[in-house]
C-alpha cells in the first residue's frame, strides 16, 4: 500500500505541474472541459481554470504523501486514514466542481 501512495502521489504532482507549466494550454486535460464547443470555450478564464486545477491535484498528492510519511515514520493507521480523507476530498470535488465560475462573461 505503501508504493501505491508514493506511486499515485509523484504521478499527481507531476499531473498537477503540467497545469502550472503549461497553463492555459492544459485546460484541455481538465474532465468535460474538452467536450464544451471551442466557441463556448472562449467565455472561460482558461488560464485560473488551470491554475485551481493543478492546485486541487498538487493537494491530491499532498495528502497521499503525507500519508504515505506517515506510515514510515508514525503507523499504518496514518496512511489508512489519509487514503479516505483523499478519497472524500476526491468525491466533493467531482460534485462541486463547476465550470460557471471560471466564466470571464456571465451570457
């Protein structure tokens, strides 16, 4: 269990630092955002759309990683418990995340 946090934690840090380096350009990678029109894309911010992405995967990795820390240094039950806290912080970002609030005109 121990590898598959370090695993899943390097590869969402990685995820989230093609957000931060590409920026805008990354929008595309965001789920349903690449089924919306490309005219309609042109009323999103792309580049905060990409920036709070990459933020909500750095924090996915983070908590995998402290999780996985803890389970070197602390006990089992640290990385136990960090894996449902990512997975219920996982599960209110699928269904809060919207799209509206990254629109630059409210037509």
């Amino acid at each position: 269990m121990l590898n598959i946090a370090l695993v899943m934690s390097c590869a969402l840090f990685l995820l989230s630092s093609v957000f931060f380096i590409f920026k805008d350009k990354a929008s595309v990678l965001i789920q349903g955002y690449y089924f919306i029109s490309k005219n309609q894309r042109e009323l999103y911010d792309e580049l905060k759309l990409s920036k709070d992405y990459g933020l909500i995967l750095f924090k996915y990795g983070l908590i995998l990683l402290i999780g996985a820390l803890g389970y070197i240094f602390i006990s089992k039950l640290t990385l136990w418990l960090a894996f449902a806290i990512w997975i219920i912080y996982v599960v209110k970002t699928i269904v809060t995340f919207k799209f509206d609030k990254y629109k630059v005109n409210k037509s």
